[in-house]
C-alpha cells in the first residue's frame, strides 16, 4: 500500500526551468528535490525562533506603515528608491 500522498504546486515557468535543470544536473527527480527542501525548511526551524518571530513582525509593521500590500508594492518602493539614489548621485 502506497504511504505518499500527491501533492500539486503552482510554480512560475522560470522557476520550474530552474528545478528541471537542477533535477537532470543531479539526476534526481522533481520530487526528490521538493521533498529535500522541504524537510531543510522544516529542520531549520525558522518558525519556532523567538528572534525570527520578532524580525517577521518588525518587518510587516514597516511594510505596513509604508502601504506594501503586495510584491508590486515591493517593487514600487524599490524603483523609487534606487531612482532618488541615482538623482542624489
């Protein structure tokens, strides 16, 4: 009797050409890598960190302060920033 369950992921095409390539390079498959990284993830144990909590929470009241609700958000701020670096310059 099988004991994995399937699971299906999204991924964006650039993202998955990159797992491919590692993939064939190691001659491994897909599922080998994810179960991989999944487990490094878990082991590392980023979420039970008080200081991570604290960092995480940190960076999303900043976030918040400066209206980031998305990765555009993100990106926005970044350009403007990078471009009054260059004006300054």
């Amino acid at each position: 009797m099988r004991t994995a369950k399937t699971v299906s992921i999204t991924l964006p095409p650039e993202l998955l050409e990159k797992v491919q390539a590692v993939a064939r390079a190691e001659h491994r498959t897909m599922s080998e890598l994810f179960r991989e990284a999944l487990r490094r993830y878990l082991s590392a144990g980023t979420l039970a960190d008080p200081e991570w909590q604290s960092l995480l929470r940190r960076i999303r009241n900043a976030g918040r302060a400066l209206g980031v609700a998305s990765e555009a958000d993100v990106e926005r701020l970044s350009d403007e920033f990078r471009q009054e670096k260059r004006r300054a310059s």
